[in-house]
C-alpha cells in the first residue's frame, strides 16, 4: 500500500512539473509574438495577469 501512494505522489509531481513547463511554453510563445505597436528597438510592453 505504501508503494502504491509513493507511485500516486510521483504521478502528481509529475503533472505539475508538465503543467508548469506548458504554461511556460505558452508564456515564451505569447513573448515572442511583436505586437504592432512595438516600442523602439522591437522592444514592446508585456504585462502579466495572474
């Protein structure tokens, strides 16, 4: 039983770490992305919403 729960745990880390790692793709993918009113140097405003 107790193995069983060690397994059950690592799967839920796991699922977090694969969530995370998404949202991150997802990030950089929305950051790489100029909007058309891109600042000078191609620099452009982001803002995050948490």
């Amino acid at each position: 039983m107790t193995i069983l729960i060690s397994l059950l745990r690592n799967i839920e880390i796991f699922e977090h770490i694969r969530a995370a790692l998404s949202a991150a793709r997802e990030y950089e993918r929305e950051l790489s992305v100029k909007p058309a009113d891109a600042g000078r140097h191609g620099r452009s405003a982001a803002a995050i919403v948490l």
